[in-house]
RNA sequence: GGGGGAGUAGCUCAAUCGGUUAGAGCGGCUGGCUUAUAUCCAGCUGGUUCCUGGUUCGAGUCCAGGCUCCCCUACCA
C-alpha cells in the first residue's frame, strides 16, 4: 500500500468554490512569484497590455480579452519565457471626469472651476484609483497572472491622497521601501521602484508624452488650426475624429424649410432646407450646384427657386412650373436673411471686404448665391444654407471663398452676445423659438420631423454642435495620388501617414483584415486633433506667446525648470497636472516675452499610444527596453481600436523611431448577451462579471472566450455556459473515476512519475497505446495552435482528445478498473489514464488554470513532497511524451471506431440491444485485408476490443472479394479532375456501375479511361442482400441468428444490469457486498444457472439464493427474453468495506 | 456615399486547394448503454447553403448583380 492516496473528488464539483481554494493555495505558496523568478533572465516573450480604463467595475466583456492576455503569457511561460507581466490602466480623460462630475452633480465647467482644480484633479485621481483596485481585484478572481498591486494599498493611498497629498507615505517595492509625497507616490505607480500596474497618468507616462510632441514640433509637425469643429456643449470641449464615430446615432430633427427673399426680384424667394435651426442666424450665402437644374415655380401669390429634381419634395401644395435655369445663372444673386439685421451679423459682414462681383460696389457683405459642387438634390431643395461658423463643410467652403464667419455659440453651446433675443440661450433647445420668429418674419415655409444619424457626445450622449475654434493638431502629412508603392523616399519623408503605413505592413494582424482595415484608416484619416478644453489629463507642453504669435513645445519635466522664468515652485512636488503645472512661465524663444502653457490638455490616446515606450523605460534605461520593444504580441477588441490604440500606438512609434511597436496583434469582436443584443442593465440582459464568477466559474467562462472565434461576436449567457460546462466535467469526472478506483484498489503514482520520461507501462494494452500516442499528439498540436495565437483551434484539439479519452477509452476500459483480477493490468491502465489526465492537465493550464491546477494537486503535488508543487511551474508537456506517438495505431483506431457505429446501428435496427451477445461479425477495411503499418499482434488486438465493445464473439476480417461484399472503385476527383476535365462525370457514372477494368499494375480502366492505381481508391462495399452497413470502405456484416446459449447469455446480462440498478437504488457503497434472490419458473432460470457465478461477480453478491426473497428485502421484477423473474437484493452483514 | 465582413438545420456554429451524398453541438422525438458522470450511444426530425445569373466536368466555396445584417469610414445642409 503506497503511502497516500489521490484525494477522492466530488462527482458533482463546485467549480467556483474550488476556484478560491486554488486562488488561496496560489496565494500561499507565493506561486505566481516563483514562477516569474524561475523565468527570469531567459529568453523574452514580450506581452504588452493595452489599458483597461479604470473608471467602472471590470465586466464580462473585459473577461473575454483578458483570458486572451493570460492564456498566451501563461503558455509562453510554459515554454520557458521571460516576461513583464505588467498589467495597465488608463487613467486619464473625459470619462473619468464625467463621472467624477455626476457624482457631484455638476452640469457644466463652471462648477468645475468653481469647485476648485486642485480637488477635482485630486477626485478624478481618486476614481482611478478606486476602480483601478476594483478590476485588479476581479482580474485576480479571472486567474490572470500579472504583476498586481495590493488592491488595498492602491485603496490606502486613494485615501491618504483624499486626506492630504502632500504627506509622506512609504510603499514596499519589489527592491525594498520607497518614501515619497502621496501625490508623487501616485505619480511613480507602476514604475521599477514600485512595481506593479502600469498607470498612464504616472509622470513618466505624462513626460514622455511630452517628450514625443516636443519631437513632432522639432520636425514641423504640430499646428494650431482653426476649423469648425464638432463640440459639446455639455462637455465644453471639441470632438476629434478618432472619438466621432463611437457617437453616431438616430435621431430625429426638425426638418425645415425657409424662404429667403432675393434682392431685386421682387416676390421671388430662394427655399432652403436645414435640420440645425439654430444655424441661421449664423447664414451668410446660399448654396447651388452650378451644373444642377433649377425652376421657378409659381405657389399663390410666391415664387420660390429650388432645384429641378426637389419639387416633389420639398413643395407643400399645387405649384406651377415658370422658368428652368442652370445653378450657374443664379449664382451672384443676393437675398435678404432673416437674420441680417443681427449685430453680430452687422458686424461680420461689415469687416468682410468682398470682391468686385459685389453688387454694393466692395463696401458692405451682402448675403449671396455661391456655387458649390457638392450640392446634392436627394434631400431639401438643392439650395444649401450655408454658415461657416456652424458647420465643418460650410467652414471650409467659407474659407475657399471668402465668406464671413459668423461665430454665434460659446463653449457651454449658449448664443454669445449679438444674437438679440437669442443671446444666452441653449442652442439646442431654440427650434421653435426661432420657427416662431421665422413665420412672424415671413421666412417660414414648411416644418416636419426629419430622422436622420447625428453625431453625439461619445462621452455624455449630448447631441454634438460645430464651433470654429482652435485647436492643436498633428500634421498627418499629404495623401498622394501616386500609388503607395510608387512612392519617393522623400515623399515618404514628408508625410508621416504614409511612414506608419510601411510599419503597419511589418505587423502581423489576426485577422488578416485588420492589415487592411487600418491602412484604410490612416489613408482616409486626418491630422490628429491632440488638445481638448478640459481639466483632467495630460498637460500639452505647448506655451504659446501672446505677443509674437510663436509656441514653444517643451520635451519633459527637466526642460521645464531649466526654462522657467516664474511659477516653478508652485509647480516642485506636483505631477504634471493642472492645476499647478499652469503656474510656471517660460521665456519665449522667438522674442522673450514671458509665456504661459496653453489650458488645453491632450488627447487620451496619447496616454495608451506612449506606453511602449513609458513601461518599458525608453528614456531611463534604453537597455532594458530594447530587451522588450518591440511586444511580441499585444491582443484588444477591434472596434475602435483602429483609430484608438493602435493608430496612436504606430504614430508615436513611428515618429520616435520609425519601427512597429508589436508584431503580432490578435483582434476580437464584441460580446453581446444571449439575446443578441447588447448588455443593457435596464434590458436585464445585463451580466456581472463577479456575478458570473461565482455562479459558473471563472474557468467556465474562460473556456467560452477561448474557443470562441476571435473574428465573431460573442453571444454570452448561463444557458451557452451550461453547454460549456460539460466539456470541463466530463474531463473532470475522468479524472474522478480514476481517483475512485485507485482508491479502491490502493494504487497510488510513483514518486517522481510524473517526471519520468515516457516510458509505456509494462503490459499496456493497444489502448492504452492508443490513448498515450493521442495524449503526445494533444500536446504537440496545442502548442503549435497556440504558438499560433489561435486558442480556438487549441481548444478544439482539447475537446477531441477529452472525448477520445472519456467516450472510448474509459467507456472500453472501464473493467479493468474495477472488476480486475490480474492487478499488473490493472496498474498498467492506472498508469496509464493517469499520464493521460496529467498530460491533458498541463496542455490546459494556460486555457483552464483553476481546473488543471486541481487535477495537477490531485495527481501529482499532493502525492509527491518532491515534485513541483503547480502545474503553472511545469513546462510544457510535449517534449515528454512525444515518444509515445504511434500515428498507425491512430489511424487504425479511427476506422475501428467506425466500424463499431456501423455495427451498432446494425444492431439497433434489427432490435437487438447490446446486451445480447452475437456470435459472428465479418469486418472489411478501406484498401485491404489488414491495417496499414501494424503488426499483426495489434490487429488481434484490435479485433478483441472490438468484439468486447459490441458484445460479438468472433470478429473475423475479411477480403474485398469474398462472398459478403464486392470490389467498388472510388476515384481521386482531386487528383485526377483537373487532368480529366469533361470526361469525369463519365468516369465516374462507370465507377459508380460497377463497370470496372482492372489492370495488372494496380490500376483501373473506367469509361475507357486509365487511372494509375494512386488516382482510386478500391473499397469494399456491400453486395446487395446481406445484412451490412458500409461507410468509406468500411464493412460491417452482422450473424444475427440467436441460439439458445446466446439467449441465456444475454438474459443473465440483462439480470446483472436490473442488480446492479437495484444496488445504485439502494444507494450502496461501490464496495458493498451483497445478498441476492432470484425466483421464477424453472425454464426460466434454469438455463441462467450456468451465468449465475459471474453475475455474483459483477454485483459483489456473496450468495445468490434460487429462491423466493424474504420479505422485508427489496426486489423487481425483471422481464428476460425467457420470460420475468423476479430479483431480491439485501446489504449483507455490517456492511464493511471489503477490499476487492 | 465609399470600404470590409457576414448570411449554411428551430438556435450556436463547421465544412481543407472548388471534388461525389453539406456536418457537429444544443433543442425536439424514439430507442439503447451505464454503480465515473450534471455522462454516453444509435436512430429519427430538421437544409432552396439569402436571391438571380455566370465560370467549371463539378460551386456552400470562385466571379457579377441584387437583398439583409454587422463593422469601418464619410463635409450632404
């Protein structure tokens, strides 16, 4: 008897509970610590994570990635690699204020500003740290193995940052304490010093930032423009580009109509159409398409002008048609707007100096008809209002020619001064205000709801607004009309989209369409708006001159206070935040004069798109970075990420040293609920990630995200986990059966087994071969799957081999577990199903750690003080057990398999279960009389267990030419198709009739044509009239005839089974002897007696009485073939456990 | 508007380079196996492979047009 046993596992395990048990075990044993300690030094895999935002409670859909993210650094370290483990969390930008800001209840900028910078900044660096903890805490909970902080102490310093940011504090670091202000503690997080989570408002992040656009200036790239730009008046802060899209949604608008009365034709009005009423005021021409066609149209007593093709729709009412005239002639014209008399209108017009078309002799802006090309006629009039101080295009046609520029709203969306009884008013909420004004001005024509997709806040949901303002730009550089690959070097030079396009072609994209999909991007993108006028986030380093017009750009903190002129000391002790960083003042560098930082502060993205460079120390120590940089591999759902991360991430790499900052980058879609539609808590389709924790289990979940298709969306609800549940049970009660025997039996692994090399137990059997040659090929063919970032196909391959080793070889092995009398077999099956869960254990580490660390604990740590005490310590298996791959015998089993379904639908279709013993079956293979490349021992082999699977006495194989089956020809389409073209579907009518010439070299002549013997294949296939079943050469024929041994035989079966289902009702011990009775007539039982020792066997009965049962035992009725009888069972004696 | 992806059984998805009769799982029905199982097996049920053409000896697969959905992108008031 071996020291100890494996510990007996539930049949029935709670996975989430289990979970904590490893969660605490890895906890105690410092695991994680050991393995990155083991690894390091050696060879890298460089991991780098794309920022998580910390600003809400970690969700399923982040689970999906994130088991992406473990699974590929936990393989990697299975193979021996180096790594950061560095998880990281964005920080920084308007969805953290917005959030801050609805928790005090604010609703603009100016309660920030009155509340106070300092502590606003102070609460927003609160929040991240709140929620920071929050998803370190759930991320811990998922299996994923990162570098993690305390959540508690990220906790303690949020609150000593509440209390008081300039006390002292000291934090342990991996290198021992480190002493420094609160703030600056904060602003040090994730560094060398502290380890742990990378944050991406940490000065370093912040300076490096700096360091990149102080780059970007040195080559001209950085600008100040003034466009039109999309705005939220909620928010207070323009849109870039990268953020439009993410906010695009239905809505509806008023669609209206406005006549405006033309000069000098008297009764004559232009009808213009908008959706942005509040627009008007802002009009200073109107719009035509010079080549369209234009009528006048007689309505009562008006005449309005429009385009030909809009009559239809834009007309309320009969009309009649007067004049048709092109775009072109009406160009010139001037009318009177509504709103012309506005002072801000005045105003702009009186400083506009217009050309010599002018019909006021160049003094005075009159409103006009201008020409413009992109007049369409599917919607409104064909006649466009145009307001350069609203609307992008209208900006940029304003600027093209000349145009006033009306600017009516301020930052909050309100109308400025100079708009009479609009001033001060809600831009948004003036439509029927301004349509009432209208139709006491008479401009009023039509009014009617108009659906349409409108740009919104991506941030706050608030319907966005164009502003001209100014704002900071990257200069993306020109977009040739020369094809990429025709391209100058000094073209390329000159134009930084088309550098990051060569990076972006360096990089491996999984899916391939993401090559495409950002190259698209930066073809199409414009130049990259970086400033927002808001107060939490990165400072822009950019100090502009009042006096002279010129920027400085400064390159990081040390620049700073060798430059500053005022305001350093305000500044010493603080991150590079507002608001003390907009305290130190710089000389200007082109005249002198004291500036000051602009208020703006920067894009996000720069925070994601830096990290690179910031986590992997770029400027501290380059050596270390260039061990990591470029990542191997990064991984982050697509949407959005074209534009976000990535963009930012291959700009900024490509400005500070024009290479690819990861080679590999997996994409994956979007997780929706069961429903199909997007989790929403007021849909209740809503799933918590803890929630789903606890009630499926993190592996569960881990399994579902693993195999599914990155490329797919996600459906993802407890009925898909339930279905995903079985494949982890059913490995999982495989593994419970074999505690369960070994148990009984007291057999226990070796110490140092599972070290050994693979070695076949003695007296294996062809299945046990079987299932070890499958384990060595699960092995090799996971790490190639995963070695190609492809967790789907890894998964695939566990799933087969987890059914190969539960449907066919525990179902066919099953005996020599329990009811064994030669304990040299039943060792060499131990051993070997043992190998077999401890290879599939390891293979699913990285996939499923929780599961493969139990079965790891069960089979190895806690029964063997020497060996490596997890299976995450381990390396992976392949190596090991490669020598156990023997692909014939694979093969084979296959066809065996095959075989056996064809038998049993044979069986199942004559009505006779598998109970019943037959004598004879007849087996023909695919190709021959024996299997290719085995031994003829094997096939014995193979025959045995087949015979035993289908309860048939003899299994003879057979030749293609016997009595029972004929020779069928099945030529190779895909070799001989091409060669053969038009005559293929005669070769294979003459296949197909059996019309046949065979040839002395192995070939066939068919339709007249000659097939050399590698172009068919020659199957047996079945003579009509016999009672067989064929698939792809295949032959199964079945003797059906029943003798009357045969019968007794299967009834004693039959009688077995009933005992054995009365022992499972009476919930007996598997180990607990028993009394039975079996009563009925005598021609009944008789014939049973001879099979009545073995059944007393099977059922551990000590005695089997020919008689009546007792009363008070339990019995059935059991209806053999022979006719009933009845069945008594009664626990005999005390009941004690007898060892088998 | 432009670009990309997808459309296969009631549901979720496969189907290699174009290759003979399009497969699994889940669900449903019928039967069977089983003291490892919340297991398993067989059979049945269920298909205009979105539609229309084309290329080909042969199309779920390739091509063209159309329809629907999703994603990306866009300066249509």
């Amino acid at each position: 008897m071996p020291d100890r046993l494996m510990r007996a596992l539930s049949a029935q395990p709670d996975l989430a509970a289990r979970e904590h048990r490893i969660l605490e075990l890895w906890r105690s044993r410092a695991t994680f610590a050991r393995l990155r300690q083991r690894l390091r030094g050696g060879r890298t895999w460089s991991f780098l994570d794309g920022p998580i935002t910390a600003n809400n409670p970690m969700a399923v859909h982040h689970a999906w990635g994130r088991t992406y993210k473990d699974i590929f650094q936990r393989f990697h370290a299975m193979l021996g690699q180096d790594q950061r483990w560095q998880n990281g969390f964005d920080c920084q930008g308007l969805w953290v204020e917005v959030n801050v800001e609805r928790e005090l209840g604010f609703t603009s900028k100016r309660d920030i500003e009155a509340y106070g910078l300092a502590d606003f900044v102070s609460l927003c660096k609160q929040r991240v740290l709140t929620y920071a903890a929050s998803q370190t805490e759930d991320s811990i909970r998922l299996g994923m193995w990162m570098d993690w902080n305390d959540p508690q102490e990220l906790l303690r310093l949020r609150d000593l940052l509440a209390q008081d940011p300039s006390q002292p504090v000291t934090v342990m670091g991996p290198d021992g304490p480190v002493t420094d202000s609160v703030e600056m503690m904060v602003g040090r997080l994730g560094t060398a010093a502290l380890g742990g989570s990378y944050f991406t408002f940490s000065n370093e992040n912040n300076d490096l930032i700096w360091g990149f656009l102080a780059e970007c200036h040195r080559r001209g790239w950085l600008y100040k423009g003034r466009d039109s730009m999309p705005w939220c008046g909620r928010c207070g802060t323009g849109i870039s580009q990268m953020e439009m899209n993410e906010g695009y949604q239905d809505r509806e608008d008023p669609g209206l109509t406005v006549r405006l009365a033309l000069r000098d034709r008297p009764g004559e009005w232009l009808l213009v159409w908008t959706t942005t009423p509040w627009t008007l005021p802002s009009n200073v021409a109107a719009a035509v398409g010079p080549r369209l066609s234009y009528v006048k149209v007689r309505q009562g007593d008006d005449l309005y002008w429009l385009a030909r093709e809009t009559v239809g729709q834009a007309l309320r009412g009969p009309y009649e048609v007067l004049e048709e005239r092109p775009g072109s002639d009406l160009v010139g014209w001037t009318y009177d707007a509504p709103y012309h008399a506005l002072p801000a209108v005045r105003e702009a017009f009186d400083e506009a100096r217009v050309g010599e078309d002018s019909d006021d002799d160049g003094a005075t802006y009159v409103h006009r008809v201008v020409p413009w090309d992109e007049v369409g006629q599917e919607e409104g009039t064909g006649i466009v209002h145009i307001a350069p101080g609203c609307g992008a295009e209208d900006f940029q046609l304003g600027k093209s020619l000349g145009l006033p520029v009306i600017v009516s709203l301020d930052e909050a969306g309100h109308f400025v001064a100079g708009f009479d009884w609009l001033t001060g008013r809600d831009a948004q909420v003036v439509t029927e205000a301004v349509v009432d004004d209208l139709s006491r001005r008479g401009a009023f024509y039509h009014l009617e709801p108009y659906r349409h997709r409108y740009p919104h806040c991506w941030r706050c949901g608030t319907p966005l607004l164009f502003r001209v303002v100014d704002e900071w730009f990257i200069d993306m550089g020109p977009l040739y009309d020369t094809p990429r690959d025709q391209l100058t070097a000094a073209q390329k030079d000159r134009s930084l989209r088309y550098q990051i396009m060569d990076v972006v072609d360096t990089i491996e994209w999984i899916p391939g369409f993401g090559h495409q999909r950002e190259l698209d991007w930066l073809r199409s993108m414009q130049d990259w708006m970086i400033s927002k006028k808001r107060y939490w986030g990165l400072a822009l380093p950019i100090w502009e001159c009042t006096a002279c017009g010129s920027f400085d750009v400064i390159s990081g903190r040390d620049e700073l206070r060798q430059r500053a002129v005022a305001g350093w000391d305000a500044f010493e002790g603080h991150t590079p935040h507002r608001p003390y960083v907009d305290a130190v003042r710089i000389a200007c560098s082109a005249c002198g004069a004291e500036t000051e930082r602009i208020k703006d502060v920067g894009n996000p993205w720069l925070d994601a798109g830096i990290v690179p460079f910031s986590t992997l120390h770029y400027r501290e120590d380059p050596a270390e970075w260039r061990r990591w940089f470029p990542a191997d591999f990064i991984t982050e759902s697509f949407p959005g990420q074209f534009r976000n991360w990535f963009y930012s991430m291959l700009a900024m790499s490509t400005v500070l040293r024009r290479e690819a900052p990861f080679r590999t980058i997996l994409g994956y879609a979007t997780l929706f609920a069961e429903d199909g539609r997007p989790m929403h808590k007021s849909w209740g389709n809503s799933i918590e990630f803890d929630e789903a924790a606890e009630r499926i289990g993190v592996d569960v979940m881990r399994w579902m995200f693993a195999r599914a298709r990155p490329e797919d969306n996600i459906l993802f609800g407890y009925a898909a986990a339930d279905e995903a549940r079985q494949d982890l049970l059913i490995l999982w009660n495989v593994a419970a059966f074999l505690v369960t025997y070994t148990r009984l039996a007291g057999w226990s692994p070796r110490a140092g087994m599972a070290a050994e090399a693979a070695k076949l137990p003695p007296g294996a059997s062809i299945l046990d071969r079987w299932i070890l040659s499958r384990s060595a090929g699960l092995a090799e063919g996971a790490r190639q799957a995963l070695a190609d970032h492809d967790a789907r196909a890894a998964c695939a391959i566990v799933a087969v081999f987890v059914d190969d080793l539960s449907k066919w070889y525990l179902r066919r092995n099953r005996r020599r577990f329990s009811r064994n009398d030669d304990p040299a077999d039943r060792a060499a099956a131990s051993e070997t199903l043992y190998t077999a869960l401890l290879t599939a254990a390891r293979v699913c580490a990285p996939i499923l750690p929780f599961l493969a660390e139990e079965l790891y604990q069960v089979l190895v740590a806690e029964i063997d003080g020497s060996a490596t005490d997890s299976v995450h310590l381990t390396r992976w298996p392949d190596g090991e057990v490669a020598a156990y791959r023997d692909q014939a015998l694979e093969a084979a089993m296959t066809t065996l398999r095959r075989a056996v379904e064809l038998a049993r639908a044979l069986r199942a279709r004559a009505g006779l279960r598998l109970r019943q013993p037959l004598a004879h079956m007849w087996l023909a293979l695919p190709g021959g009389r024996s299997w290719e490349g085995l031994p003829a021992a094997d096939e014995r082999a193979l025959l045995e267990v087949l015979a035993e699977e289908l309860n048939i006495r003899s299994v003879e194989l057979i030749e293609d030419g016997s009595d029972l089956v004929e020779r069928r020809v099945k030529p190779l389409l895909p070799l001989i198709g091409k060669r053969l073209g038009a005559q293929v579907p005669a070769v294979l009518a003459a296949a197909r009739a059996g019309d046949v010439q065979y040839l002395p070299d192995g070939g066939v002549r068919l339709a007249g044509v000659e097939l050399a013997a590698s172009e068919v294949e020659i199957l047996a296939s079945p003579r009509p009239g016999t009672a067989v079943a064929h698939d792809e050469g295949v032959v199964v024929v079945i003797d059906l005839t029943l003798t009357a041994e045969l019968r007794a035989e299967g009834d004693a079966r039959e009688l077995t089974r009933a005992v054995q289902d009365l022992r499972k009702q009476a919930e007996l011990a598997l180990d607990a002897r028993v009394d039975l009775w079996v009563d009925g007539e005598p021609e009944v039982v008789g014939p049973l007696r001879d099979h009545l020792s073995a059944l007393a066997i099977d059922t551990l009965a000590d005695d089997v009485h020919h008689s009546a049962p007792p009363e008070e035992v339990a019995t059935v009725i059991v209806d053999l073939d022979a006719g009933a009888v009845r069945v008594g069972l009664r626990p005999n004696g005390s009941g004690v456990a007898a060892a088998p």
